[in-house]
C-alpha cells in the first residue's frame, strides 16, 4: 500500500512522533517510536527528480554517455520499490523492545541475626565439659573420627525409611514432602508422590538435638536451612514455588505437578571427564504418563535466583556468519563510496582543466555511474536483507544467532 503525505499527516495527528530525514535524493519520514522508515509517494517521484536535476548540468553529445546517464535514472525507479518492499518486511520483523519484570524476589534463607550456635543434647555437652581426656580421646575429629556437634532427630512420619547417620546426614526414602509432613503432594491422599531426599546439614547452622529448655526436639526439612540437599521426586506440586525452592520463573517458567530433582548446596560442581550434555524434551510423556507435547523446552541460566534481563544465549556460527556478511556489505558499501568520491572530485576538477583530459575521465565515469548507483540501492536493500536474516520476531531468520530456547541473565 502506498504512503502519501497526507497519511503522514493523519499519522501525526493521532500521536505519531515522524520525524523528516532530508537528503539529496534520499528524503524519508521515521517514525521514532517504533523506528519505522516511511517513503511517501511524493518523496519517491521527489527523489528521482532530485537525481535527474544534480546530473542536468552534463551536457555532452556522446551517445554512450546519454545512455548513461538515462540508464542511471531507469535504475533508481527500478530500485526504489524494491527497496521500499525490504523496509516494509524489516518493519514487520523488528523485536519489540520489553522490558522483563522479576515476578518473584530470590529465596528467603535464615539473616545473619538469627543463626545462634547449635544445641547438642545434656549428655554430650556434660562430656565436653567434663570430660576434656575423653573428649580428645575419643571425639578428636582427627582422621575422620567422632567429633560432638548437635545430631539433630529428624521428624520421621509412618510413611518415611530413615537412614541417619552420626554427623547431621539423613536419607529419607517416604512421600513427596520438602518440609515439614503438611508440605508437598505427600501430605494429601494421592498415589505417585515417591521422594528419596538426601540431606547433609539437617538445619545447617541452627542445626539442634535439644531446646532452649534442654527438652529434646525433632527437625523438620527445611529448602531455606539445609546445608546441602538432593530432592528427588515422583510428583511435586510445583518445584520452583515457596513451598519449594521458591525459584525464579525465567522463560522456562513453572511446571506443576511433574517429577522433578533439586540439588542445592553452597558450591554445585558438575564434572564430566568426558563431557556434560543438558537436553531438555527428551520424551513425550512426563513421569506420571502425560502427554507433553511436541514443543521444545529450553534450559535457562539464572543468576542471583532473578529472571530480570534474561536473554537469549548467542550462537557462535550464526554469529560469525552475520558478521562476516556485515563485513563483506561494509566492503561494498566502502567501494562504491570511493567510486562517488572519485566522480565527485573529477566533475570539480572538470570546471578547471582546460585540457580536456578531466572530462574524458568524467565521460568513462559516468559510463558506470548506472552500475554504481545500483550498487548502492542493492546495497541498502542487503542491509535490509541482512537485519531480517537475524531479526527475533522473523522464524525463517537464515542466520538468527539468538537461542530460541536457551537463556542467560
């Protein structure tokens, strides 16, 4: 569809912030909200007349130079179209700029004022302080022997197989439960919750055998407290929640009501003398038989537990092959200039050389002026080209070097 002026006008009378760019055969509108470039009807047939009447002072009877010079014009209305036609696509694919909100602050774990030394029950702290010999003797610590530190009980319901070790380690083999027993699809009446839970730091630095009082206690799991943690399960209600992990959504998002496995600790090192591969959407059924579906899950790295500015990770090849083609357009672009230059300079000197020999060069000149301008407008037109080839919103992107599945922040 054609642009007029009078749609200019209409366009700016509804809010629209267009902007004229004025240059000698090369006059536009951009509209600065949305960056678009509009070539108007009149500036088309303005800018072609701009060209004919800077080239109206040549005056030569040579035939191959009037061929010339009307094949250059025949060559800026063939152009401008196809030119107009690329603006027009590039305007559709161009990303819209969003700005990516965090819906959810990092996890809540324990403030410094609140981790006070653990409690260990009367007996062992009647030998520590009593009994300094026996302490070196047979709780020293040295050469992974006993050492007295508090060995919390864990809160163990019916449904849970307990093996604890004598230095706050627990593996807990029962029901879908990141807490205490109310948490997690294990606490309602539902099959297909299984959870093996691997804990290494039950409570972490409030870990505690005996109370305030000296009364014994029992210790729930806490995502916020324990020190170290492998939580693996058939069916959680949703991994990434409060009642979980409270993790960021990311573009991943969240996943109700799936299997899942959590690993957390201070320091999580993965090492894999022969390679790690992290492959998402593998299948077509998830853990409890549901069909997933055919679209393609990405993998997202989120630092500081905050999806704010994550972004598509970059991909090397396509990278390189868009900047590559950037340089090999910029090298066009820098020889064409140069040719403008040298035509520019010859039509200056022409008007002094009483030699002839500068209008001799012009004449030579002008006879590839027609190429040489087609040259550019091709060139504006593969610029063009080449920002479609790698633009967000275009899937059929040849050389797109963003993921359209993994993220990074």
């Amino acid at each position: 569809m054609t642009t007029t002026e009078s749609d200019i006008e209409k366009l700016r009378e509804e809010g629209a912030n267009i902007t004229l760019i004025e240059e000698p055969g090369s006059n536009r509108y951009v509209n600065t909200d949305t960056g678009e470039i509009i070539i108007t009807s009149e500036q088309e047939a303005a800018n072609t007349d701009s060209i004919r009447s800077s080239l109206s002072f040549i005056q030569s009877d040579d035939e191959e130079t009037q061929e010339a010079l009307e094949n250059l014009v025949t060559v800026i209305e063939e152009t401008e179209d196809e030119l107009k036609e690329s603006l027009d696509i590039l305007n559709q694919t161009e990303p819209d700029d969003v700005t990516n909100i965090p819906i959810r602050p990092p996890g809540n774990g324990p403030v410094v004022d609140s981790i006070n030394p653990g409690l260990m029950a009367e007996s062992k702290e009647n030998i520590v302080q009593n009994f300094a010999e026996r302490v070196a003797a047979e709780f020293s610590g040295f050469f992974n022997s006993k050492i007295l530190e508090p060995n919390p009980i864990y809160y163990a319901t019916d449904a849970e197989d307990i093996i604890q070790g004598k230095h706050n380690t627990v593996i807990i083999q029962g029901r879908d439960r990141p807490r205490g027993p109310d948490s997690g699809t294990g606490a309602e009446p539902r099959t297909g919750t299984g959870c093996i839970d691997i804990v290494a730091g039950l409570s972490g630095p409030l870990a505690r055998e005996v109370d305030k009082n000296g009364d014994k206690v029992y210790t729930n799991k806490s995502p916020e407290l324990d020190a170290a943690r492998i939580y693996i399960t058939q069916n959680a209600e949703d991994i990434d929640s409060e009642e979980y992990f409270n993790l960021a959504a990311g573009k991943v998002g969240y996943r109700k009501n799936n299997s899942a496995i959590m690993i957390k600790a201070d320091s999580v090192r993965l090492v894999g003398n022969e390679g790690i591969k992290l492959v998402t959407s593998g299948d077509s059924f998830n853990g409890l038989g549901y069909y997933i579906g055919l679209g393609v899950q990405g993998v997202d790295i989120i630092a500081g537990n905050n999806d704010y500015g994550l972004e598509p990770m970059t991909k090397a090849d396509s990278l390189t092959k868009v900047l590559d083609n950037l340089v090999e357009l910029l090298a066009d672009s820098q020889a064409s200039t140069a040719y403008l230059y040298e035509l520019l300079v010859t039509i200056m000197v022409c008007f002094v050389d009483v030699s002839g020999n500068s209008y001799k060069k012009l004449v030579t000149l002008l006879q590839r002026l027609p190429i040489e301008v087609k040259n550019l407008k091709e060139q504006e037109k593969n610029f063009v080209k080449h920002k479609i080839n790698y633009s967000q919103k275009n899937p059929w992107g040849a050389w797109r070097f963003d993921s359209r599945f993994n993220n990074v922040n």
